[in-house]
C-alpha cells in the first residue's frame, strides 16, 4: 500500500488546528473536545 506522504497528526495538532470554533446553536466560543467530540460548554451541542 502506498503512502500518501502526509504524516500523522497528534491529538494536540488537530485540537489547536481552529481556536476560532463557534457554536452554531448559541454563538459561543467556549468549546471543548471529549470523547473525539467537539462540543459547546455552554448549551451542550456537539460540533462537527
């Protein structure tokens, strides 16, 4: 199998990759990341 010559991103890298997440629901910016999720801290809607 070939590789596609990216290498693997960290957990880190992928939680700093967009500090400019949004809830879509209430509009706030305090968003976590649990149990592979994003999700808003405010009213609880799980991001993409």
């Amino acid at each position: 199998m070939a590789r596609s010559g990216r290498s693997p991103r960290s957990l880190e890298t992928i939680k700093s990759e967009d500090p400019t997440k949004v809830c879509s629901e209430c509009g706030s910016k305090d968003i976590e990341y649990s149990n592979e999720e994003f999700y808003c801290k405010k009213c609880g809607l799980v991001l993409d």
